[in-house]
C-alpha cells in the first residue's frame, strides 16, 4: 500500500476579516457581534452546499481567526455577542456532506480543530475578560447549538418554532462530539436523565422548557429578543477588565514559504521526510535587541518574538496536522541563545498586567495546548546551541520523549524560567512540571528553584530529561528510536499517547478530548454510522438506515 | 440483516474454587495465596490454546469468584498474594488468538470484566482490608502486568530474564486496555515519558530499572524471592481491621432458572424480548420476616435479602451483556415493600462495622456500578405496587430515565434512605443524587431530609424521576420511549451514554471506562488492528503487518 501518495487539499488558516465569506466581525464600542452568514458555495470543497449556516472547516477556520482577533486587535471589546445573519436560522451545525465525503482522518481533525476552537471562546471568557452571548435567533441544531454551549450564556429567540437540539444520534448515528454531551452535563448541568432525552430527540427542546431544563439561559419573544440581547452583553461588557479604547495590535500575515518538502517562517521551520514519516520542527528562540519595557512590546505588536513565535508555531502544527496525515514522528530542536529566553520569560511575567502581555502568554499556552493534542509523536533533540530554556523548554516537557547529548567536548544546557512554574498550564489544570512530577510533587519546585543551567547529568538527575546519550551512542540511540517509532501502529500510538499525556486530575477539556472524542472516533469508523447503510451516508437520502444492533 | 439469529456461546458465571481448572486458591492464616496455573486446553472456546498463563474470559471469572470469596468466605484472610504456579511464567496477559476471533462486541465486553474484576481488586484493598501483593515470579506480559497493577504492591523476581512489559502497542497494534495506561501514570505515577518508551518496547523492563521507573516495587533474587514475598504479605496483613477468625459466609450457587425468553432468579427476573430487542428486568424487594439483628444476618448468610437479590442482579446483568448482545433496552422494574426495604437499609448502616455486613454494602455498590457500565438504556418504569424505596431506588437513579405513573386512582410512590446519601458511590466517586442534581448540590440534601415517601407530583418536583404520565398517557409515553430508543443506532447511544452517565469529577476509575476503553474501542475496529493486515490478525503468523499510516 503507497499510502505516501494520498492527496488532500491543502488547508491555509491564513484568514482576516476583511475577507471572511462566512461571518461578519461588527464593533459597537465594547461590544463586538460576530455574525453568522455562511456562503452555501464558499466550501473547502465543491461537493456540498452549505445550507443554513452548516458549516465546515473553513468556516471555523474564520471562526477562529475572529476570536483571536479580537483579542489581540480589539482591546476594547469587553463582550461578544455570537448570532445569525440568516432569518430565523442560527446555526444548524457541521455540514453532513461534507462529514459523509470525508476521510477518517479528515472528520476527526476538522473535530479536533473546531474543539479548539470552542475551547478558545471559553480561553477568552476565563483569562481576557471577554464574555460570550449566544444569541440564537432561529433554529440551533447540532455543532450550532455546540458553539453555544461554549459561550457564557445562551439566549433564545421564543416564536414557537426556534429551538436547541442535538440531533446527532437520532438522525445521523453519531455523537455531538465537539463538547455538546459534555458541556450539556458538566457545565450547564443539564440532568443526565433530561440531557439523555435532549440527546435523542431530533426536533430539540424549545421555549419554557428549554430554560427549566438549563439548556438555554432565557427566552425572550421575538418582539424583545434584540432589545434583550443588546442590554445583557452591555451588562456582559461592564464586567471585564479589559482597557476602555485600543489601540489593539495588527495580525498580520504570517506568510510563510510553503514548498513539497517543508514550511519556512521567521522564527519555525518544518523539515518534512515523507519517506521516512518523519518531520523536523525546529524553533529558532529570540534574537539580540529584544525590548525591555512594556511600551517597547507594543510598539514591536506582533514582530515581539513570543508572538511571532508561537503564532508560527501554532501555523505549522495545524498545517501538519491537516495537510501531512502521514508524518508519525516529529523530531523537536530549538536554537538560539538560552539567555535571551529567559529574559523574555521575566520581561512577561513582569508585566502580566498589561493586556497584550496577558493575551500573548495565554496565546503561548493555547499553541502549547495544541502541540499536547496533537496526535503526532514529538521526539525533543537537546543538543548543543539549542534553546531549550523557559518557554521552550515546555517542548521539551510536551514531547513524548527527549534526549539530550552529553558530550563532554560540548556544552549542552537546558534552563528552567518561573514561566514554567504556573502560567503555561496543560489542558488537566496542571503544569507540564506537575503533570511529569505527578509522583514527587516536591521536585517541581526543586527544579525551578535551581540558579543557572542544567547540564545533561544534572538534567538527566532531575528527571527533566529522558535520556542522555553519550557522543558514541547519540547518532545509533536517536535513529533507532525514531525509525522504531515510525514503525508501530498509527492508531495505538494515537490512542497510547492520549492516555500518557494527561495523568493527573480530569477537567472539562480533558473530558472533551478524552472521553467524548475517542467515544467520536469509535463511531466515526463503525458501519452503523458510515458503512454503506449507515445512518451518515442514508443522511439526505430516500433510504432510512440499517443497523447491526448487536450492543457491545 | 437478520441480526437477531447471532448465536453466541452461552456464558455462566457459577463457579466455585474446587472446580476452578485456572486458579490454585490456598490459605495460610491471614494469608491467601491465589495462584494461575491456566489449563491450556480449557478455554472458553476449543479454537485457541491458552499458553503461558495467557487468559480468556472463563479465566477471569474464576479469579473474579476468588476475590468474592475471599472477601466473603474468608473474613480471617487480610492479604492475598497473587502469583503463578508456571516456572519462569507469571502470565503472558489477554489470549491473542482468543481476542483475533472474537467480534468486537466480545472483544468490549471481555474487556469490560477483566476491568471490573481488577477493580474490584483495589476496591477491596481500599475498603475491605484486604491488601494485594502481586509476586511476579516469570515474564509478566500485558494484561498479566494490568492484573498486577491493580494489585497494591508488585515485586518481580531478578533472573536476569523477568521483566513486565506492555507489548500490546508494539507487537499488536492495540493499547493495554485493561487499565494499563492509565494506572502506569495516574496509580504508579510513572513519569510520562518513561511510560512512552515502557509502552513501546516489547520487551518490556526489568531488575533495578524496573523499580527506577516505578513499575514495580521491588525486585529480588531468585534465593530470596519467595521469603521476601511471605513476609511482605505478612507485614500487609498485619494492616487490615478484618476480624481475626471465621466463620464466613458460603455463596452457594445462584442456579437460576434459564430457558429462550429469560432467567428467573428467587429475587430477579429477566424477561428478554428479542423481537422488540427489550428486556425487562424485575427486582422483587425484601419480603417480611427480615432479620433484625447482626447475628441474624448472619445466620441467613446468603439468603439475607441484600446479597442474595444484588448476586442475582450481578449475574443477570453479566448475562446480559455477554449473552444477549442484541437486547438494547432494559427496562426496570420493581415490587414489594417499601417498608421493608426501608428497614433493611437502616439495618444495614446500623451495622456497618460488622465485616459482613460491611462486604455486603460494598457488593451491592459494585452491582449497581455494574448497571452503571452496561451499555445498554435503562429506563425504570415506576408503577403502584413498586418497591423504588432506597438501595432499589438507587436502580431509577442509574436508569438513563424513569417515568412515574400518575394516577390519583392508585396510589404510587418512591422513597429514599440513608443509603442513598453516601454508601453507595459511582465510579465518579460521586453518589447517584449527586450526579443528578450538579446544579443544585443542596437539593441533595433536601430529598434526603424528607421524612416519608415521594408521590408523582413530589417525586417530579424533586427532580427525582425524569416524567410522571397520568394514566391516559401513561402507555402510549412508555411505549413510544421504549419504542423510538430501540429505533437508534446503539453505537451511538452507547457512546451517549457513556458521557451523559458520569458527570462530575473524573477517578482513575472513569478515566479507564471513558477514556482508556474508549480508544481501545476504537483501535479495536481499525484496520490497523483487526484488518485483513492488521497487527492483531498478523500475530503468530509469519506475515508482518502492514498500516494505513494517516496519523488521525
């Protein structure tokens, strides 16, 4: 099987208001409306139209381009209210032609993505002092009433007809699988027994009953809805912390050069190997000459290292995703001068109370979060000149592994910064630190309490590293681990490394991409969804669907 | 498809130690000493051997009848030594032959046990006072070292050639599924990274290195090995507060009447419905005449109500799944005597320092989680003449719904006990009102405070019971629910159900049923796996596997 010659499209994020074709981005002092309005034509693909604001990656692609910029470039917007252009429609969910012509692969990445970004909504509302309202102004079904679950309060139109629904399993066989049976039970605390009856009827819950069952917030008549709307997110506004005005900080495009065999940013590279399914990530860390005062970072905007950093990062690790299913092993290096880090790292810390500091560490961690998701195998390389110090250790903390070089011709360091000692904090609550401490919890202060630099021993002691290879074992240890990997099977790696990397406490978001997706997953390969008379593929057609009913 | 025609083996649960043909049970004071010593030629099926302690299904049964036993039988046992009697073998772990020709509903239910029983395992360590010391005397493979996981100390012997070892990832395309993942890092709190090699190595890890890594407690030389292991089970069994002497308490055999359409039980009747694809399950409630005094219960020993009723339920529901596959809804029902019911529940907390009594609590929370964990819907019926009263009310609690008739002609009501505030917790360490009313804890409280029974429109109004029909509604509601769920595809209700059951906090314990079990699920349907070139079908055979590379 040449399974290296499988095409696919090729998906940019590179995206910007001013040519979304899906939403419209308004600003009304400090609050912003992000407006659903999807172009049935404009799909990723031509083989499906997308009708009543169903939607696919592109869409949210858009999605979450708008809350990012928000963010960064709207200090001012203290609350978002997330609605519909399309009369009496807000949103009904993922397009399921687009679900049905997928690949596995592609179905679970477009799942995985439109997580993150649902995870970001409900990022923004915990740390940026944005808050969420969704204001459903039609029917709200599926992934629709998903991304209403992730905003902070729901409100929705009462004209006898809008209603919320999950309809995945009872017409289509599947799961709301991007955070609905989770976030209907654990952060609406729906009952399980009403939530269980939600689940299965196709038609949804509307008026009344939806608010007594905690699955909207109110119901407003027609004639009030917009009046009540706009009063609550002004009320919303009046709660953050954000500045009062801007100036915000301009995205702009990362524009990086793309060729067959790799990607090129300013501060990230990505090496692709496809006959071995290997790639190379490599992250060059800040230069001379960085700032040093908060007004020195604003005026840099997006050029200040961190950002443009992890912004590439953040780039490369979905194109990998997306667009080189078949990379298995990604071989992780930095470069570039440990000192220069760490300064960076206390010139943040120092100033977290300024808003752009603040959204550029939770950005930092958001793309840290990524890399942990990602279903790919991370292999950190330490060896000398790299840059495997505060910030960027935590690629080192998030592979799967790391080997540093121990060659006493050449010095190896790596160094810890108190940016790994709270902010950075993986998708259980805890710190990479904690989550790899788990068992002597005491040495995650021992470790950043240390002045000054780890050599490959003294790594290798505190358990910071995996293993330190000498100069003759180093070029035989490193290849066999990598070819041996490239070896086993994709899918048990997949399942094996989302049970290693998250040890520790359960949150909601480990919830959603532990239980719920891998729940998902098994359904998204089963006849009974996508067999030739699953309930997917019969989705649309004369033909009911025929299922094997045996129960496991 | 003419699902309804699967024929499956028939399997029993009814075992007991003088015919166990895999297990060596022996006693030594407060010592017991469970040993595999598995009958190649005796498995569950004649299409596989059953080498190097390698285990099926009817393996697990008799070792999860041992620790019934030893809980029950053997109150003056303190500390169990699980070891094999197989020179140089501890055990190779899961049969691979068995699992290639199981279906996948096999494959997820076999699963499922083995999980159940080694938890049940550390749910008498950590309630029974009954410690665990797994004594790897050989190789120690897999699900062999899972079964020592779930013990509460490990010591492997130091040969030079024992080591534990998780090969299931490298040589099988499949994970540790049977909790082996997630106690490595969240029970033994290996570190992640060294779990990632530990999991990817078929060879697996030994002597000192073993114990670095924390995978096992100790190692010891062939010469000390056995004394070690007697006097750390010595030192264990000195910790328990189980009564120094007997007598126990014998479980004789349930012997159920079993024909085509059910299985009657003295307390449990299952009555299966394949056309409709239902089944109904009856409990009947304790009848006059209980036992008013500890040494009364005693005397009845396993005909007391408590544990003769939740063995009968334990068996049914065990049946169930492995035996009637295609049934996919349950509904619950029960009769009797509130009063009654009532009154044995007071008696039991009365008596919670008895140890049997104490065993007897313990079950009946493991029964119940049973019911929690079946993949089948669960909807309780509660009609005049019911006995949903508190331990059995527990069964509404853990039905995915109820309906209460309500009829002013004939009167019906349900009512809690204490037993429904705190004995009897889910996986989610949660107890069921808990679960149910998230978001309104104090609401908890107040239908505990309650003195006397609920009738419909109070048990509504608690939140209690999911609907309350009158008596016009009342067959056509119950029969269009039972009706419309039968309808769905059961892949996807059992992944509903599956997150809508457990909300709340995450244990160890939902981390393996959610998230571990769930991509084993999922490998175990990919090609990668169990394809016509999967690792699975290729193991034992002289062809190599070959993968569908695309990392998803």
């Amino acid at each position: 099987m040449d399974a290296t010659k499988a095409a696919l499209p090729q998906v940019s994020f590179d995206t910007a208001p001013d040519r979304y074709r899906h939403w419209k981005l308004t600003f009304d002092g400090p609050v912003a409306t992000l407006s659903m309005d999807v172009q049935e034509d404009a799909g990723l693909s031509p083989d499906y139209k997308l009708k009543l604001n169903s939607y696919d990656l592109g869409v949210d692609i858009e999605l979450a381009d708008a809350i990012q910029r928000i963010r960064f470039e709207h200090p001012e917007v203290h609350a978002v209210v997330v609605t519909s252009l399309k009369e009496r429609v807000f949103c009904a969910g993922a397009n399921i032609f687009m679900l049905r012509g997928s690949s596995h692969a592609w179905k679970v990445n477009f799942c995985k993505f439109t997580n993150e970004t649902r995870l970001a909504i409900e990022d923004a509302s915990a740390h940026s002092g944005i808050k969420f309202l969704a204001a459903l102004n039609g029917i709200c079904a599926g992934g629709g009433y998903e991304l209403a679950l992730a905003c902070d309060e729901i409100f929705l139109v009462d004209d006898g007809n809008s209603a919320v629904s999950l309809p995945e399993t009872p017409l289509l066989g599947v799961l709301p699988g991007t955070g609905g049976l989770t976030r209907v039970v654990d952060k609406r605390k729906v009952r399980r027994d009403l939530a269980d009856v939600f689940g299965t009827v196709a038609e949804g819950v509307k008026g009344k009953r939806a608010v007594e069952w905690r699955l909207v917030d109110a119901v407003y008549p027609t004639s009030q809805f917009k009046q009540r709307v706009a009063v609550r997110a002004q009320e919303l506004a009046a709660m953050s912390d954000r500045p009062a005005s801007g100036p915000g900080i301009t995205l702009t495009p990362l524009a990086p050069t793309v060729t067959d065999t790799g990607i090129t940013y300013s501060a990230v590279t990505l090496e692709i190997d496809r006959d071995k399914r290997v790639a190379t990530l490599t992250v060059t860390g800040p230069g001379p000459g960085q700032p040093d005062t908060v007004e020195a970072i604003h005026a840099l905007g997006d050029r200040f290292w961190p950002l443009r950093a992890f912004r590439e990062l953040d780039d490369a690790l979905l194109r990998l995703r997306l667009n080189d299913p078949l990379i298995g092993t990604v071989v992780v290096r930095t470069r570039g001068d440990q000192g220069a880090m760490i300064a960076i790292d206390e010139l943040l810390l120092a100033n977290q109370d300024d808003w752009f500091v603040r959204e550029i560490v939770h950005f930092v961690k958001r793309t840290l979060k990524r890399m942990d998701l990602t279903s790919r195998s991370f292999f950190a390389l330490i060896e000398p000149g790299s840059c495997f110090a505060g910030t960027l250790f935590e690629l080192a903390l998030a592979a799967d592994r790391s080997y540093m070089l121990d060659d006493p011709d050449a010095a190896n360091t790596i160094a810890l910064s108190k940016m790994n000692g709270g902010l950075l904090k993986m998708s259980n609550g805890l710190t990479r630190l904690e989550t790899r401490f788990l068992a002597e919890p005491e040495q995650v202060d021992r470790v950043l309490e240390r002045d000054g630099p780890f050599d490959p021993q003294a790594a290798l002691d505190a358990g910071l590293v995996s293993f330190a290879p000498d100069e003759l074992d180093w070029d035989d240890e490193v290849r066999l681990a990598i070819e041996s990997r490239a070896a086993l099977s994709p899918d048990a790696l997949t399942g094996m490394e989302a049970n290693l990397r998250f040890a520790g406490p359960e949150t909601m978001e480990t919830k959603i991409f532990g239980r719920l997706t891998a729940w998902q997953n098994w359904i998204f390969i089963r006849p009974n969804a996508v067999g030739a008379k699953g309930a997917l593929t019969a989705y649309g057609s004369q033909s009911r669907p025929e299922f094997d009913f045996n129960r496991t």
